[in-house]
C-alpha cells in the first residue's frame, strides 16, 4: 500500500537521487553517506557490485537515527566488457571512457538497499544502453560543457549526450539516472506492508 508519509532517509549526496525520489511523493531526508571504501571483492561481477556496495553503506548506519522512516542506500555502475566504469579522475579519464562507450551496447546496474525498522530488503535492476557512434568532437564538447566527472560511466543520461548519443535502452531510464524508481516503488510497498 503506498503510504506518502513515511519519510525516506536517503544516504546519497546524488542530487538526482533526490529529486528522483521526490518525485515519487515521498517526504525525503538526506543523511550524511558512509565515508566507507567502496572497495568489493574482485570474485564479484555486474549487478552484485552495487548490490554488495549498498548493503555496505547500509549496515554501517545507526538504525537509530532512521526509526521513524526507511533509509535507502544505493549505488550504480556503468558494466561493459565485464569490467566497471566508475567515476572519472579527470576529464581525459572522462574522454576514454566515453570513446570506449561510443556505438557500443553497455549495462548500467543499480543496487537498493532498504531498512525500515528490523527489516532489510536488497536488490539491483539492470538496464541495457545502446549508444550510437560519437565523434572525438562531441565526446570533448561534452565532458567540457557538462563535467561529468561525479557521474559513473562519465555520463548523465539526462544531460545533452543522452539526448544525441543514446539510440535505445531497455529496462528503466531511471535506472540509468541511479535510482529504478518503478521498482523501488514497489520493493517499498513490499517492505512497509
């Protein structure tokens, strides 16, 4: 049952993780994140990275500090060629990452974790992304205009490059924005039954 009241405590500096679940209609708090390593084990592989990321963040919380309310915690990578794309360090870093993403198909995970008084609920959402070619010059125009170096994959599907580069996707687009919103929506629904 959709309650609008319970408040979510969001432990993200994502701004779009905000606004994503505002949109929802839920009253959202934001709690400082972990400052955790986001180190996982190299025996791990797409979709159980930011599963096991999350449940991370997750566990070292204060439950106490989030009584009244769910806390969510989340993390999202960019997979291709069975390797993580993470954050940029810089915006060439920015460059070859998305010269490697262009006229290729990738995979964008997402792992939620969700605590709300003695139960924890994880899971991830996958989606395909299918970027058309781009040329040195639009990849350059747009790592200098839009700066994605905060962005896993060096990119934001919101911003300009989605609109010219990104020909498909399949599974959620908001997913690709670091939040499945649709299935968060019902894993809530879930837990606070």
């Amino acid at each position: 049952m959709f309650n609008p009241n319970i408040t979510l405590y969001l432990a993200s500096q994502s701004p779009r993780r905000r606004a994503l679940l505002k949109e929802m209609g839920y009253p959202v708090q934001i709690i400082a994140p972990p400052d955790i390593d986001e180190v996982y084990p190299d025996t791990l592989k797409g979709g159980d990275i930011p599963l096991y990321l999350a449940k991370l963040k997750a566990e070292v919380i204060n439950d106490r500090a989030i009584s009244d309310g769910v806390l969510v915690t989340a993390d999202t990578i960019v997979w291709l060629d069975n390797e993580v794309l993470g954050k940029p360090i810089n915006n060439a870093d920015a460059i070859r990452m998305l010269t490697r993403l262009a006229g290729r198909k990738h995979e964008v995970f997402t792992g939620v974790c969700l605590k709300y008084k003695n139960k924890c609920h994880c899971f991830y959402e996958a989606t395909e992304v299918y970027f058309g070619p781009m040329t040195e010059e639009e990849i350059t125009y747009y790592v200098e205009q839009y700066l994605p170096i905060d962005k896993a994959g060096a990119y934001g599907v919101q911003e300009w490059i989605g609109f010219v580069g990104v020909e498909r996707i399949d599974g959620s687009y908001f997913n690709v924005m670091g939040l499945p919103t649709h299935r968060l929506y019902e894993e809530l629904k879930k837990i606070i039954g």
